[in-house]
C-alpha cells in the first residue's frame, strides 16, 4: 500500500482540480451573466478565445502545437460552438447546481442513448439507471414554484446534447489535446461572427469571468483532464465526473449566494445516481 500512495496521490489531485474547474465554468459563467455583469455573446467569445489561447500554449508544450490546426472536424467545431452559446444564454436564467445538473444529465443521456440506438445491449440495470435519471431531469423541470424558467432549461439540455454529440464524435477523433484545441481554435470565428450581430454589454468584472472561464475552468481544467485520463480506468473516468453538479451546487451556495431547494437535491440525487448505474452497468 505504502509504495502505492505516491502514484496514487497525484492522481487523485489532478483529477480533483479537472473536476473542480468544470464545476468553475459554471460559476464564471452565473457570475457575469446572471448578475448582467455582460452579454453572452460576449462572455462566449471571450472564453472560447481564452480557451484555445491556453489549448494552444499547452499543446506547443507537448510538442503538438501545429498539429491538424488547418483540418477542422466542423461538426465538432458546431457543437462545441452549439454548446458554449446555449450555456451561455442558459445561465442568465438558471442557478449554478441546476444548470450543472441539467448539462450533466443531458450529456449522459445524449451519450447512453445514443449507445442504445447503434445497438448496444442493455442490462436491465443500464435501462434502470436511465430511467431513474429521466425521472430526476423530468422532477427537476415540472411546472411549480421551484422549477426553472423553462426557456433556460430548455437551452441547457441543448448544450448539454451539443456537448454529448461533441463526445461521442471525439472518442475517434484521435489525440484528445490537439484535437480539442483546434477546435476551440476554429470556433472563435463563429464566436466572433455572434458577437458582431450582437447587442453588446461588457464590464471589466464580466471579462474577467470571461476569460477565466475560458483559460482556467476550460483551457487548464481540459488539459489537467486529458493528462488524467489515461491513469484511470473508464468506470472511474466516468463516475468521477458525477460530482461536477454537485460541486457547482455548493459553489453557487459559497460564492453566489444561491440557495439549495429541496427539489434539486432529489433531482440531483435521482441523475446522478440513474447515471452511475447506467455507467456502471455498461462499463461492465
């Protein structure tokens, strides 16, 4: 055991710090828009030039700066461009936790879905788990007094879809790094494009979430990631990432002064939960 806790260790930490930037990116994000701090045309430009700025620093690093920077995948580029914006325009309206909770959800079930309908096979306890965490999306969305504006939900699910998309078609893309850095490279021009059609507000408070968005919780937190990912197996890849919600959730409670409803703590309960069973279920 001894002489496993110095490998173990700096696994552990990196993936916490990936997983504590992903949860970041929410905050960044309610912090400039939900206090109209700035745009989100802005704001989404702004962090994905961040982004691929770092993206970009990183893979030079490596030695791959140059890597496939003029052979754009544009049906990644769109979906991650898909994502940034409806992200955005979704979390003027949402809380941190539950706009955390409603990506989360959507990505996994965009990707378990769509596993089931090239053909995979499904457990009775794979088709449990999704059950269980529609349930979850749908208890967190129904008509009363703690359900979100439904516009913003709606907008959320669909980055969260575009992101799912962006997924699937990136695990046979090849080098993740390069890859997700060209990417972000080719979809500041969509950003750009946004922004000129725009009505626009910025404040210097708005920017810096912008840009730490972009650069940290995105550029930073995907590279920490992607030097994670190979040390760990694909059950615990995935099942770490269960705690992103929950982590924005209490980031909007500490930093944002949001509040916890009982609504979104079932909800959150009932996703997470169908979701690692789900994994689970088909990692086996």
């Amino acid at each position: 055991m001894a002489q496993q806790s110095p490998a173990i260790l700096p696994v552990l930490g990196g993936t916490a710090v990936a997983m504590a930037a992903f949860a970041a990116n929410s905050l960044f994000c309610r912090l400039a828009l939900g206090r109209a701090e700035m745009d989100a045309a802005s704001f989404t430009a702004i962090r994905l030039g961040a982004g691929a700025l770092v993206l970009g620093m990183v893979c030079a690093l490596h030695g791959s700066g140059g890597k496939a920077l003029l052979r754009p995948d544009w049906p990644m580029v769109l979906a991650l461009f898909g994502y940034a914006a409806a992200f955005s325009l979704a979390y003027r309206d949402l809380t941190a936790g539950t706009g955390a909770l409603l990506l989360f959800g959507a990505v996994q079930v965009t990707m378990i879905g769509t596993g089931l309908v090239r053909g995979e096979r499904p457990t009775i306890t794979e088709w449990g788990g999704l059950l269980v965490a529609l349930a979850g999306l749908g208890w967190l969305v129904a008509p009363g007094l703690a359900a979100p504006p439904p516009r913003a939900a709606i907008l959320m699910i669909a980055a969260g879809t575009a992101w799912g998309v962006y997924s699937l078609r990136g695990r046979r893309a090849g080098a993740p790094l390069p890859v997700t850095a060209t990417n972000f490279l080719w979809s500041v021009p969509l950003g750009l494009a946004w922004l000129a059609m725009a009505e626009l507000h910025v404040s210097v408070s708005g920017v810096i979430s912008a840009v730490l968005s972009g650069a940290v919780a995105s550029g930073a937190g995907y590279a920490v990631w992607y030097t994670m990912l190979p040390r760990l197996t694909a059950t615990r890849a995935a099942t770490v990432q269960l705690t992103v919600p929950i982590l924005a959730a209490l980031g909007g409670v500490a930093f944002l002064g949001e509040k916890l409803s009982l609504r979104l703590l079932g909800a959150s309960a009932l996703v997470l939960g169908g979701v690692g069973l789900a994994i689970a279920a088909r990692r086996r």
